[in-house]
C-alpha cells in the first residue's frame, strides 16, 4: 500500500500504521512461540531494554514485582506488559513516517487507588486518533472497541476511576533499533516479517 507520509497525515494512514505495528507484535509473538525467528528478529527484539514489571499474584492478588523482564519475555506475553514497548516504537515509527514528535502526545493513565491489575498503562495520540495496539489485555475495557488500534476516544478517557496524563513524545533511545526494524519490515516495505 502506497501512504502519504508527513505531518498531517490522513487518520486512515495513521490506523493503518498501527494495524501494521500490531501485526509486527504479533508476528514477533509467533515466532517466539515456535522458534522460527530469524537472527535479524531475535536481534531486534533483544535491542528492549530489559526492565522491571510488577505482576498480579495469582494466588491472592498482591502485587509481585518480577526483575529484569526482557523484550523476549514481555513480547511473549503481548499485549500484556507491552503497552510501554508497543508506545514507544509506535511513536518512533509515526516520526520515520514524517509525523513530527511534538504532534504525537504519550498518554499514561494510572488508577487513583492502588490497583491489583496494573500501575499504569500507556498509549499515544496522533492527529486526534487514541492509537493502542494493546488494549486487548483490558477485559471487558476492550470488548467495545472490538479489534480497533484507532480510536476516537479510549475507553480510559473520562473515567474518573483513572489519572490521565499526557506529555510530548520523545524518541527513547533503547526503541530505536527495535522500531527501526518494525517500521522497515512491516510498515515502509512490508516484506511478511522477513
């Protein structure tokens, strides 16, 4: 498919660019599941920065924290404990397309209560669109929006349950191989994951 690329983009492209990036995740995902990852792949998956996530016990629901997560672990759990990973590399990704930075706006909500099932969870927002490809782990949040990665409105927006806290998009250094990689193989040329 032919995109116009640029700083005002057409919302179509926009969705588009994330429904690519989403089947990049998944794609990836796959490919760890059953071991037929090419060494460029494993490459740019090992490229995350390895981090710590805290997880939800699934024995009384306390919070536990699990030390140094690694792109290979959280992208086999995807699209749980992927929202920062999938922000990141979308917002890369917009920018290589020619959306500049400062147009693209880092959404973060956390619950005003301790929550059990997560600290935070994060999105961005492009040309008015709410771009989340990893909704899908919000159960029943997600069942309303169905498969969309594009949204007019996130189902967080206006809850007052939640904090919302928008700032600028910034480049974050560890991402770029890992988007670089995406947007080339899936997004700019797609070539089926190669």
């Amino acid at each position: 498919m032919h995109y116009e690329w640029g700083k005002n983009m057409d919302k179509a492209v926009i969705a588009q660019i994330a429904k690519d990036v989403l089947k990049a995740f998944l794609g990836l995902q796959q490919g760890l599941a059953d071991g037929t990852l090419t060494t460029k792949q494993l490459e740019a998956i090992d490229s995350l920065p390895t981090g710590e996530q805290d997880r939800c016990s699934s024995v009384d629901e306390s919070l536990e924290r699990i030390v140094k997560l690694t792109g290979r672990s959280r992208l086999t759990q995807f699209p749980e404990v992927c929202c920062a990973d999938a922000t990141a590399a979308l917002g890369t990704i917009y920018t290589m397309a020619g959306v500049t930075p400062s147009d693209i706006v880092e959404v973060k909500v956390v619950q005003r209560k301790k929550n059990r099932a997560f600290n935070f969870h994060k999105w961005l927002s492009v040309e008015g669109l709410a771009i989340d490809i990893t909704l899908g782990q919000f159960h029943p949040l997600s069942e309303h929006t169905g498969n969309a990665v594009a949204l007019y409105t996130h189902p967080f927006e206006g809850d007052p349950t939640y904090t919302i806290e928008r700032t600028k998009f910034i480049i974050p250094t560890p991402i770029v191989k890992f988007a670089e990689y995406i947007g080339y193989t899936y997004v700019f040329e797609p070539q089926a994951g190669s």
